[in-house]
C-alpha cells in the first residue's frame, strides 16, 4: 500500500470551511465548535446548507445535491486552505457519486477532518485524490466540544504536526508485536457498506487498519468483520488498531472476545483501546501516512508529520 499525497498544515488566520455531508447539524452545536476555531486564530468559513434539514428524510442534512455542492464548492475554493465536516450521522454515500473529482483533484492537496459516517469520504478521497486525509473530532461534535484533549489533539495535528508523530494510548494488545504500514480505515460499518463500489479502496493489504464504531451489539459487529473477512479484504493487512466502541455490546467482554476471535486468527499485532472514534477526548489519526505499531506499548509512530 502506497503513502497518499500530505496537504499541507495550517497556519494562523487559514480560512476553513465547515460542512454537512452527512446529517443535520444542531445550531448552537455549529456555533459552539466556530468559537472554538476562532479561539485557534483560523477564519471559519459555513456552507451555505449546513444547517438545512432534507424535506423528506430528516436524518439528512439538506438534500443530496445541496450537501455534494457544498463540500465540492468549499473544496475547489482557493482561498479555502481545509475543510472540515460538521457532523456525522448518515448521509455521506449519497453524495460520493455526485462529486467532480476531476475538478476537486485539480484543486490540489488541502486538509479533510471528520470521522464516523465520514469514513465513506475519506475513502474516496483516497483512492480519487490520493490524499491524506485526518479522522478525527468534528466542528459542531459533542465530544469535541466538551474534551479538551480532544481539542488539543486535533490542534497539534493541524498547526505542528511534528509533535504528534508518536499517538499513544492506554490501551492494551489483543495480539502482541510490531507492524509496519499505510494506515487507512474508519467506521467499521461503512468499511464494510462500501465494498464493491468504485470509490473504495480493494483491501487493506500492507495497511494498519484503524477501526471503530458505535451502537452496533456485537452480533453486528462480528458480521461486520465476517464480512470484510469474506470478501478478502482483509487479507494481507499489517495490523490492527481498534479504537473506541461507544454504545456497542451488550458487554465489553464479549466484544472483546469478537475480536479475539474474527481478528486474532489474522496472525498480525492488534492494539485495543486506542481512544479514537466515539469517545470522549478522541485522538485524531492520519489515513495515508506510513507508520509502525506497538501493539504491546500502545503506539502508533509516524514516518513523517501528517501534515507537511
């Protein structure tokens, strides 16, 4: 698996633009998160549609068309120097297919930040602009507005990049060792959802595959993971970060042994409790830098910063 292409790291007074790809977004929720990017000294910039709400479908934020318009217009725009999502939810697969990514790839590199549903754009980001993209909190987020590591965190990452070349957990191995690889992945669900279509990547092969989710029992989860054992896409990954499975269950143990069982016969190292994800102070991760894995140490090094 190849490194992507690193956009580079913002600077104070960078103009970013905050939007919806995926569900609706509670005002004073947008507001708060705003205060907190103008706290950093960068110029946010909302959508035109961010706080819409579909006519028909109210997990939607806004109809398809508005949302795709707005990501793609934010993203083409020169004096926009990142994009940053707004929320979660579901929505983001409805608008991959109606982006240009000829005119987004020729708007060159520039920062992408979410996580959750986002995980079907960071995909496609990857495999049509061959770029490195951030999985991490979200503006109008409860749990970035509420944790001050996660805040941090994300402003390390954006603004100095290099001081968070090693991410390191309080986590423990699932299956002990070292690994070296490409991190990719995201929400475990829409890994698997987005298989077979043309925006996402063919395997994990060479890869450390980043993996979390939330409000799946863990019945749903081991069907996540059978399937992505099924189809192969699996096969030939490096190794495994798991990171924080909010609402999942019915209880830890038995996750813990879907895990153990669905992942441990892989024969690679697997971290557990990596605190990233739906989790109150949630680490940001680059996907498309190369790394290596302590699973028994709880840490991810980083080649290079994420961000250039």
């Amino acid at each position: 698996m190849k490194e992507l292409r690193r956009p580079r790291r913002l600077a104070p007074g960078a103009r970013v633009a905050v939007v919806a790809p995926s569900g609706p977004v509670p005002e004073e929720r947008l507001q708060a998160g705003l205060d907190v990017l103008r706290g950093w000294d960068l110029d946010p910039v909302v959508a035109p549609h961010v706080l819409d709400r579909h006519p028909r479908f109210g997990y939607l934020a806004g109809t398809d068309a508005d949302r795709a318009a707005d990501l793609q217009a934010a993203w083409c725009d020169p004096a926009v120097d990142a994009v940053l999502c707004a929320r979660g939810g579901y929505g983001a697969q409805r608008v991959v297919d109606l982006l240009d990514w000829a005119a987004m790839r020729a708007a060159g590199p520039k920062v992408f930040v979410g996580f959750s549903d986002v995980t079907a754009l960071h995909e496609a980001f990857a495999v049509r602009l061959g770029l490195v993209t951030l999985h991490g909190p979200m503006a109008a987020g409860v749990d970035f507005l509420k944790n001050a590591r996660a805040q941090e965190h994300l402003r390390a990452t954006l603004f100095a990049p290099e001081a968070v070349r090693t991410i390191a957990s309080a986590g423990r191995a699932l299956v002990p060792g070292r690994a070296r690889g490409v991190t990719l992945g995201g929400c475990a669900s829409l890994l698997a959802a987005e298989l077979g279509t043309p925006h996402a990547r063919p395997g994990a092969r060479g890869g450390l595959l980043l993996l979390e989710d939330v409000g799946e029992e863990a019945y749903r989860l081991d069907r996540i993971l059978t399937q992505l054992l099924r189809s192969h896409w699996l096969d030939g990954v490096a190794g495994i970060v798991l990171g924080s499975w909010a609402e999942c269950g019915p209880c830890e143990e038995e996750l813990r042994a879907v895990f153990a069982d669905r992942l441990g016969g892989l024969g690679v190292p697997v971290a557990e409790e990596f605190g990233f994800g739906h989790c109150a102070g949630a680490l940001t991760m680059p996907l498309g830098v190369r790394a290596e894995l302590d699973a028994e140490a709880g840490t991810l090094t980083l080649d290079e910063p994420a961000l250039l």
